[in-house]
C-alpha cells in the first residue's frame, strides 16, 4: 500500500504514520507538508491508495487541491484529515472528490477504528453525531422509502453509475432517475452524495 500525507504539521503527521504502521508492515508512506511538494509526488507517481489530506494548509485551497489530486491520482481514496470544520465545508470537499473524513480531535479509539477501516479501503465516516447535519431533518423519512427504493440505495451507496443500477435491477435507467428524485425527496437532499451518506448513516444507525 502506498500513503501521501498532505499536512504541515509533522505531529500530526507522525502521530497518523504511527497509527498507520501499527496495523500494516507493507506500506510506503510519504510526506508533504505543503501543497506544492505533494504536486511533485503526485506528478511522478499516481499510484497512491491513500492520500490525507489537511483542509488548511497554507499553500493551497481545498477544491482546487482535490481536483489536482482526482487528475493526477483519480483511483486515490482522498481522506480529508482536519480539525473539525462547519459540516457544510466537509460536505462540499465529499461532494468535491473526497471520499472519507476523520476529525483530528477524534478519540483514540475511533481514530484506530478510522485507520484499520481506511486501509482496507473501506470509507470512513465520524460518529453520526458529528454528522448531524447530514442526516433527514425527519427521523422518519426512511418509512417513505419503498423495498425496491432502499435497494437503489443501496447500489447507489456503492458508487454505481444509473446504467450499471439499471442493468442489475433489470429496469430502465430512467425509472432509476425517477426513483432517485422520490428518493432526495422523501429525504430531504439534493444530490447523490447526499444521499449516499444519508444511506451510510442509517446503515450505522442500524448495525448500533
């Protein structure tokens, strides 16, 4: 597995490489304390699995970054690792290209769960209380949703495409896009990847 970690602060760093190493011998793990030096890493080489990457650094803004990072390393697991931000910020860099978000502040325990969870490449998303504002105003939106509704859900949760839905459901794509519009409806979001981590949120409401 191969790591890049965007973040100025070397405790920081040290402390993540630390983690990381603790769980997995096989792992290169480069550092860049700014934006400019982790553009030359990225130029050379895009074969990194993970990258963190710090929401202020001085050098760089963060949507400009991410889609630097989407061209240069598009198969990367973007992984925002920050102080807690206005959740409207962290939104807008998942939608952006980020794909996981784990707080600096977090707890020991979460921050080992976080880090066992991301190199397996699964997603990580904090407690849903720090996510609050992700989730339907209405706790019972999800009675709204129908059988058929949830398993789009479900599909959609995995990064499907309408087409690839489609084809496993054996339906048209444009009943798939009906469905979705009822579904950031019944909800109460208004894109995707809103409703992906509405769909990620429930399923850990669920397995708690």
């Amino acid at each position: 597995m191969k790591i890049l970690i965007i973040d100025s602060q070397f405790f920081t760093r040290a402390g993540l490489i630390h983690l990381c190493t603790s769980y997995t011998s096989d792992v290169s793990i480069f550092e860049a304390p700014t934006f400019e030096l982790a553009t030359d890493y990225l130029k050379h080489s895009s074969q990194y699995n993970l990258i963190f990457l710090d929401m202020d650094l001085p050098d760089a803004e963060i949507r400009p970054s991410l889609a630097f990072i989407k061209k240069y390393a598009p198969t990367a697991h973007i992984v925002l690792y920050c102080w807690s931000r206005p959740m409207s910020e962290i939104r807008q860099a998942l939608a952006s290209g980020a794909r996981s978000y784990l707080p600096k502040d977090t707890s020991a325990e979460d921050a080992k769960l976080a880090i066992r969870a991301l190199l397996k490449n699964d997603r990580y998303l904090p407690d849903e209380s720090r996510l609050s504002e992700l989730a339907p105003r209405n706790s019972q939106a999800e009675s709204f949703l129908s059988p058929r509704q949830l398993e789009i859900m479900q599909l959609l949760a995995q990064g499907l495409s309408n087409k690839e839905i489609a084809t496993i459901l054996g339906i048209t794509e444009g009943t798939i896009r009906v469905h979705l519009s009822a579904i950031f409806k019944a909800i109460k979001v208004s894109n995707r990847t809103e409703a992906t981590l509405w769909y990620l949120l429930r399923q850990k409401r669920l397995v708690s």
